[in-house]
C-alpha cells in the first residue's frame, strides 16, 4: 500500500491503523496485516466475483476466543457499514475521526463481518451480468466459498469454534449458509459450527410481515379502522408479493397509502420510539419496507459511516475498490437481487439445524415494526412444538446490570427466543449494552441472568 503521508492523515485514520496493528498482530498471514487491511476473498475467478470482509480479532486472548461470523440483511446491505460501524463492531464513525464502541462484540469473540453477496458495499464482480443472477441459492454458495478461502488466509482458525450471526434478512442467509456447512462437512470436516443467532429475522413471510398490523396498532401508529383494514381488505405479504411482481392492487394501494399516512415518515419503523435522523432515514433493509425509505445513541451514524467509507485516505487504508460504483452506499443500487425469495421459509431450515445439534437463538429488539417481536416468538414456539421440545425456562425477564434486559424463553436447551427492551431492528444499534450481555451468554452456552 502507498504510505500515506503522516500531516495527511486524520486522527480515525490513525487510530485505525493503530488498533489493527495490535488486534492482528498474532496473525502469521503478513500479507493481511495493514497492507491488505481487511481485504478480500475471490469466491468465483472465472467473473472475478470478490468478497470484502473486515476482521477484527478478540480485544483480550484472542486464541481461547471463537470466531463469529456476522451478516447483515436487505438483501443487499453492508455488514461493513450496519454491522461494524453502526452496531456492534469496535468502532463508530463520529465526524472525522473514529470513537471507540465500550460494547463491541470483539470484547467476547474474534468477528468477521462478510459484505455479501457482490454489489454490496465494496464487494464486486468485473462481470456485470453477475449482478443480475444473484438469489438465497448464490449468496450462501458464495458464503461458503468465502469461508473456505477465508480458512487458506487463516488456517490458525480452521478448529476455532464457529458462530454465525445476524440480523433481518440475514434470516435467510444464515440458516441457507450454515445448512450447506452441514453438508460440506460430511466431505471434508471443515466447519466447527456451534451455534446461530437471528436478530429480528425473516424467518416466514406471512407471519413475520403480517404480525406488523397488531405492532403499529398497539403501539398507536396506526387507527382501528386501518387496524381492521389492514388485517382484512389486504395484509402486509399480500402487498409485498404484489408489489414486487409489479401489480398492486387499488385495494391494497389504498390500504398501505393509509398505514403509511397514519404512522408518518417520521416515525422510524425499525425503532417506533427512536428520533429521526432528518438529513436521511435509516435504510438496512430494501425489500422489507419498499415504500418506506435513545440514550445516547446516534441516529445519525449512517450519514456519518456513509461519508467515512467515501473518503479516499480511508478507502485506501483498508485496500477497498469501488468496481461499477462510484459511491460506497449503506445498501446496494447496482445487485438485482430476486426479492421474492423473500416468500420462501427458512424456520424449516432452522427446524433441521437443531436436529443436527445446533444451538438456536432467536433475539428481537421489541421496538421493531418491520420484522416485530410477535410473529418471532409465534414461529419459535411452533417450531419447538413440531420438534417435540419441552420448555426448559419458562417465559421470564433477564437482567443487564441492574435493569431489565428483556424476556427469554428457552425449548430443549437447544432453541432460545429472546427479546431486549427497548431496541430496534438492529438491536445492538439501540441497546449495544444488552445485546452485549445477550451476545456473552450465547456464546457460552449460559442462561441469560435472573438477578442483578
């Protein structure tokens, strides 16, 4: 990488820079360290198809840590800018310079936070017609063509226990990836997967989407007769599905002209109680809302992190290309991505994972309109009834610190459901230190804490 002359670099630029020399500096990979910080993993050589990843080792041992891999949603959104930058990675933009995150996740593990698939972020394909066949199917082979490739780079954390983690559509890549880990592994022993977590995901469309109507009305967005409109002249996966097959009828145009005029585009559907940011409107998922564009938390932080990834010292600090794009952006504007595979369920997938013994968790942030914390807990709870999974911990509170964290409920010691108070569709955004204390007891295996 060019040097980067000292008077010119700002205090992010630096710090970063810094902190990587220490986080990677038990890595025997040189050609990862600060040159090709984070870098990127070729996943098809014949379209050039690349995927960008940013890897953070654990603050404290990072040998006796287990790797976590995070994912974000859309389809079509950046683990790099949501997931690192705005939510539980080490650090957050703030103007020019970066501020250390007290509640990041690398406190408790070593994180790989994957921009996928290509067109996200920083990951591309020099074949543009790469972008126009892309689906579930395509992005979990390209996430499992990362990790192997990824291994080659690492191979000090091939036996590392495994995580995968994530949120929103991530419902979907998370259980397709770690179904096809299972299969892989019956060839070739590769994958220590010991568990998954789900954050606010997509898990069955009709439930999922159609639970919106009771959130929006007992959270007062919305009147009872748009309430009974909404839940009877057309629900929310029926316009979804109209929507995205380019035919919406008047009744159901009619219908989400209402729910949107009574809960206001000012009001942030991932998080009912959070303020606006004015200047632009958090925007994490694409297909979840198509119409829709706390204490000390920054609502701002995407035009922050969106003007941080645009800078060119800062782009070349982490080695990153902008191909077909002239703009790094929160959620890609180039991938054509088939949104109806929206329609398609995965609990069944997350059904087959625990009977091969991997641990669930399911966690939402109870302030999320777009994927609410009812239809999660409808869809864990059937599914621990179809696996024939008797409750180990009754419905309860958990603790962070001296308040109430949120509620847990536990099938089996195999399938957790949990929520956290007063977070958003990206809970560790809104509440960072108790996705902390929910992220800590899932690695471990622990029972979230009953006392204070």
């Amino acid at each position: 990488m060019p040097s980067i002359p000292r008077k010119e670099m700002t205090l992010g630029l630096v710090v970063l820079q810094l902190w990587f020399f220490l986080v990677v500096e038990s890595c025997p990979c040189l050609v990862d360290i600060i040159a090709w910080l984070p870098g990127y993993v070729t996943v098809d050589a014949k379209k050039q198809k690349a995927l960008f990843y940013y890897f953070v080792e654990a603050e404290v041992d990072p040998a006796s840590k287990p790797l976590v891999l995070w994912l974000n949603g859309g389809p079509g959104c950046s683990s790099l800018g949501v997931g690192a930058f705005s939510e539980n990675g080490p650090f957050r933009p703030s103007g020019q310079v970066l501020v250390k995150n007290q509640y990041s996740w690398n406190k408790e593990a070593n994180i790989l936070y994957l921009e996928a698939p290509i067109g996200v972020g920083f990951s591309y394909s020099v074949d543009n017609s790469a972008y126009d066949a892309v689906n579930d199917k395509v992005t979990a082979t390209d996430n499992l063509e990362f990790l192997q490739n990824w291994f080659v780079k690492f191979p000090h954390y091939r036996n590392r226990s495994l995580f995968i983690t994530g949120e929103s559509y991530a419902g979907h890549y998370v259980p397709q990836l770690a179904d096809l880990m299972l299969q892989f592994n019956k060839k070739e022993n590769l994958f220590n997967l010991k568990g998954i977590a789900l954050g606010n995901p997509v898990l069955q469309f009709a439930t999922d989407f159609n639970s919106r109507a009771e959130f929006f009305w007992s959270h007062g967005l919305i009147s009872d007769t748009t309430y009974k409109l909404f839940t009877s002249a057309c629900n929310y996966s029926r316009y979804v599905s109209e929507y995205y097959r380019g035919s919406v009828s008047p009744v159901c145009s009619m219908v989400m002209g209402q729910v949107t005029k009574e809960t206001s585009r000012f009001v942030d559907k991932y998080d009912v109680t959070l303020d606006v940011c004015i200047s632009s409107m958090l925007a994490q998922s694409k297909v979840i809302s198509p119409e829709e564009v706390a204490d000390n938390v920054d609502v701002c932080v995407e035009d922050e992190t969106v003007n941080y990834l645009n800078r060119p010292d800062v782009q070349m600090a982490l080695h990153a290309r902008l191909v077909g794009v002239r703009r790094w952006a929160v959620c890609s504007n180039i991938l054509d991505y088939e949104f109806l595979d929206v329609e398609i369920p995965t609990i069944n997938i997350v059904g087959k994972l625990i009977k091969a013994g991997v641990p669930v968790l399911v966690y939402s942030g109870d302030q999320d309109s777009v994927i609410p914390l009812t239809g999660s807990r409808t869809l864990v709870h059937g599914l621990a009834r179809e696996l024939g999974l008797r409750t180990t911990v009754p419905y309860r509170v958990w603790f962070s610190g001296q308040q109430v964290g949120g509620w847990t409920e536990v099938y089996g010691d195999i399938l957790s459901f949990a929520t956290i108070r007063g977070a958003s569709h990206e809970a560790p955004f809104s509440q960072p230190e108790r996705s902390l204390v929910l992220f800590k007891a899932f690695l471990g295996g622990q029972p979230l804490p009953e006392t204070f």
